[in-house]
C-alpha cells in the first residue's frame, strides 16, 4: 500500500512538470514576431494588392524669382492602388528647399500633398532642386520631385567685379555702378565689406534708379584682404541685398604659397625653395622669418634682384599627433607687411 501510494505521488510530479514545460513551450511560441527590416516594412503585401504612388504634378516651375526670396508650393499625390502606400523617406538635394508631409501611410484611393519651401540664394540664373519620395510602390519605388526657378536680378552691378591695386594714378580707387533693370527708384541703405578693407559714401535717404559709388581701399587693411567681398542692402522690394566680389593686388607675393610634404618620416628634414617678390617691383627688406611651431628652419635668404629666395629646411615632429603636421612661416618686412607659408605635412603609411 505504501509502495502504491509513493507511486502515484511521482506520477503527479511528473505530470505537473510536463504540464508546465508545455504551457512555457506555448507562451514561447506565442511571442511576438522579430521586427521588419526597413525595407520589409515598406515593401506591399506579398499576397496583398499594391500600392500606386500618383502625383499630379511632379515638376513645379516657378519661372522669375527674387533673390533671397522663399517660394512656396504643392506636390499633391494619391494612392491609386488598391493596398496601403507607405511613404519611408523623402530627400532633398539642398538645404535650400525644405518640406513637410503630414503622414506617411494611405490607404487606397486617399490623397495627400507634399509642402516644399524653395529659399533662393542671392546669385541669378536658373536653379533646379529636387526631392526624391520612397514607398511601397513596386512600379515607382522612387520618384523624383523637381523644382525649377530663374533667380532674376532686379537691381545689378558693374563692373563684375572690383580689382583694385595699391599703386598707380587710380590706386586703391574704383567706380561702382548700381542699378535698377525695372527702373524703379530705391536706395543704398548700408555698405559693408570683407574686413572693413572697402568703403563708400551714400546717402541713404536719397531714391534713384542708378547710383555710381566711389568706392576706395582701407590700405592699412588692405594688405590683409586679397579678396573678398562688397555687401550692399537697397531698398528695392524684390533685391534686399546685392554682393560683389572683389580682389587686392597685395604688395608682397611667395612662390610657392604653401609647402606640402608626402611621406614624411619624423625627424628626416626635407629642404625646400621659396620665393617672396613685391607685385609692384618695388624694393623692400626683411625684419624677420619665424615658424609658430618650430618645425620650420631658414636656412639662408638670398636677396636676388627686388626678391628674396628663402633656403627652408622642414623637420617633421614625432607621429605622436596625428597622421599629419602643419606649421606656418610668417615673413615680415621692414614696412610691416607680412605674408605667411603654410606647410603640411602628412606622414608614411605603416
């Protein structure tokens, strides 16, 4: 009797241990199933009907616009498929042109529409943008939105751009014209250049459709300003702003204007040549040649003529900074213009 009732404890033990293994079994096969992929999760149902990404307009011409204007417009689209579209992406080729949409599943038949901002830049002539729309369509997958515009300058300038030298009759001097092409009156409201190096007077109260600015060089400043550029603000309602370029014909010129060393082995100097000359062939003397890092050595200088050779010897660092080094020479003359060698170097692969 004893042996019988042992028996069937075991047998309840073991029948609640097989119960159990089988409910764990069943909760683990019912556990969700692993997350889809991106591209599992737009594409259409495989058994299902497919999506049909429609846009009514693909291409949007804006013709003539403003520079620095915003423009904005609609790419509406419908899902003339019989599944559910899936938009996953839309991008742009520039961050001028931003967009908003407001969802990105449809169903069949339902429509929707893509807000697009195009931002003109301050330049003229035509512009082409575009953004590229992703779905679950497995015709048209993607579908390139294009936006087009002709940036059209209401207020130009001449000459193109603004060369000025800082000797001869006219030196530092040069004329600006400013003009309306629509003819309609507007005003220079302020004048602004790279560095300050460039000025002008106006009057800002005073409207006209041409303006001819007397434009002069900051010489103090010039030396430091090879180029750069004009901003002028107007008070014409389609040209806030025009820029203009310009550049300096600086005293001093060195030849090579950088020093660029491949391969370069820690401690192994590497001799180079370069030549400073005066651009007016004027005569000037040297104060001093320093490096900021040290890396750099003259060597010798030679005066040759109205120019100056510079016998350079370069010593790379220890590889302890990086792949590569960098140092700048900076040469001054006894007038107090200055004018810098940038040396790179990059040293060997292992």
């Amino acid at each position: 009797m004893k042996n019988v009732r042992l028996n069937l404890i075991a047998g309840i033990i073991v029948s609640t241990l097989v119960l159990q293994g089988w409910f764990a079994g069943q909760a683990i096969g019912a556990q969700a199933p692993a997350p889809k992929s991106a591209a599992e999760a737009n594409a259409a149902e495989p058994n299902g009907p497919p999506p049909k990404l429609i846009f009514e307009q693909p291409t949007h011409d804006f013709g003539s616009v403003a520079p620095g204007s915003t423009n904005p417009c609609k790419f509406k689209f419908a899902n003339k498929g019989a599944g559910v579209l899936k938009i996953s992406d839309v991008t742009k080729t520039c961050g001028c042109t931003v967009f908003t949409l407001d969802k990105k599943e449809y169903a069949p038949g339902e429509e929707g529409v893509i807000d697009a901002m195009y931002n003109a830049d301050r330049g003229s002539g035509i512009r082409t943008r575009h953004l590229y729309v992703m779905s679950n369509d497995p015709v048209n997958p993607r579908i390139d939105l294009t936006i087009k515009a002709s940036i059209a300058q209401k207020v130009v300038y001449e000459p193109a751009n603004l060369e000025y030298t800082l000797k001869g009759e006219k030196a530092g001097i040069m004329d600006l014209t400013v003009r309306s092409v629509d003819d309609q009156n507007f005003a220079i409201t302020s004048f602004g250049s790279t560095n300050d190096a460039i000025s002008a007077d106006f009057d800002p109260n005073k409207k006209d459709v041409k303006f001819v600015l007397k434009t002069k060089i900051n010489m103090q400043k010039a030396g430091s300003t090879a180029s750069g550029q004009i901003e002028i603000n107007t008070s014409h309602p389609e040209c806030p702003t025009i820029d203009v370029p310009f550049t300096v014909l600086a005293r001093l010129k060195v030849d090579p204007p950088a020093i660029n060393i491949l391969n370069a082995e820690a401690g192994k100097a590497t001799e180079r040549e370069v030549w400073l000359l005066n651009n007016y062939n004027e005569e000037f003397e040297i104060a001093s040649a320093t490096s900021r890092e040290g890396i750099i050595k003259v060597v010798s200088q030679e005066k040759v003529g109205t120019r100056y050779k510079f016998n350079l010897s370069v010593v790379p660092p220890p590889a302890t900074a990086g792949k590569m080094f960098t140092d700048t020479l900076t040469i001054t003359t006894k007038d107090g213009d200055k004018v810098e060698v940038i040396c790179r170097g990059f040293y060997q692969r292992n």
